[in-house]
C-alpha cells in the first residue's frame, strides 16, 4: 500500500509453468533462487509434462517431458 492510500497489485516476476495444451501456473516468486528451487521441485513432482521457469514472457529454463521406455 502507498502513502496515498491506493493499492498496488504487483505479481512477483518469476513463475513456474506447466505446459500441457495451456499454460497452467504453479508457483509464482520474487526471488530469483526461491523462483529456481520452485521450478526444479515442479520438474520433480510433474516428470511427464514441459516445465517453463519464467520471468513474464523471457523462458529461464524448459524442462522437457521425460519418456518412459518400454
């Protein structure tokens, strides 16, 4: 809140994406290590599915979809 007594909605810059046919947003941050730890804990609980480490457009980092072989 500001001085003036308006409130500011600012969403914290780092984000972790899932991508599976849209965009679905699993964590949000606005620090760039706890942005990481949160992207490399997404890639470890959702092995099957592309995750984005983003700041707003800018990709950081993908983690490809793990396949499984036979």
């Amino acid at each position: 809140m500001c001085r003036c007594g308006m409130l500011i909605d600012k969403k914290p810059p780092f984000k972790v994406v899932r991508t599976n046919g849209h965009d679905e947003v699993l964590a949000r941050a606005a620090n760039l290590l706890v942005g990481r730890a949160a992207f490399e804990r997404a890639a470890w609980l959702h092995p099957k599915d592309v995750i984005e480490y983003r700041k707003g457009a800018q990709v950081i980092e993908r983690r490809e979809a793990q396949r499984q072989t036979p």
